[in-house]
C-alpha cells in the first residue's frame, strides 16, 4: 500500500510534467516536497523519495549549486520585470524599479527555491535518469 502522498499509475509521467509537480526525477511517483511552493509551513522537502527511497542530496552540499540555478533564475525574472516596468509605464523612477524588484524578488524566492533544485536534478545532474524498475513498485512493499 503506497502512502497518500503518492501518485500510482501504469504509465509514467513525461520528465516536464514530472517536474512541473516537483516528483523525484528517478521514479517519477514520489514528491519532493511535503508541502505546496506558498504554504505558511515553509519549505519541507523530504530527504529521500517516499516511493523508491533514492536520496535527493546526491552528495554531501550538492544543493549549493541549487543557488546558482536560483541565482540565474533570478537575473531573468528582474531583467524581464524591468524591461516589462519601463515598457508598460515609461517611468524613469528608480523607486518604482527598486520596488517592483525587490517585491517580485520576496514573492518568487519560495517559487525559485524549489524550482531551482528540480532544474537541478532533473536537467542539470549528469547520470540521473529515470529508471523505469524503481517506478513499478514502492520500496517499503512487500
């Protein structure tokens, strides 16, 4: 009997999809995370999948390089709500940006953290691909 929080079908979800709904990238079933992107409980994610146990932190401080992907993320989502600010109102304020930057900035870092350790390990990790023999079955089943 798989626990709640596993999704359990025949056929396996496509990597984006998989991704997108922040599932452990080997068995495609199992999240990643305990809870929703904006919940009021934080960022709980587990240590291991609950569906085939493989250990999200590949090595010891592999998620520092989360941050760089958080960083990237970052300089993409300012430059564009700039470019964006300037198009759509034309103001040269340097208040205007700093808060419409500053405010975007503290609304998606919770949207950032979790996406950029998926890109992480989904696209960005070499040798981890989806293993269709740790999806057919939960590893605590008997």
């Amino acid at each position: 009997m798989a626990p709640d929080n596993i999704t359990i079908s025949d056929k396996p979800i496509s990597e984006f999809k998989a991704a997108l709904h922040a599932k452990c990238p080997k068995c495609r079933k199992g999240n990643m995370y305990a809870n929703s992107t904006y919940s009021f409980r934080g960022q709980k994610s587990y240590t291991n999948c609950p569906y085939c146990n493989f250990q999200f932190e590949v090595e010891p401080g592999y998620f520092y390089v989360a941050m760089f992907v958080s960083y990237a993320m970052n300089v993409a989502e300012m430059v564009t709500l700039a470019v964006g600010t300037y198009i759509l109102t034309g103001s040269e304020s340097p208040w205007l940006y700093i808060a419409i930057l500053l405010g975007s900035a503290f609304l998606l870092s919770p949207f950032n953290y979790r996406y950029s350790r998926i890109i992480l390990l989904y696209w960005l990790t070499p040798n981890l691909f989806y293993d269709p023999k740790r999806a057919e079955k939960p590893y605590n089943a008997e």
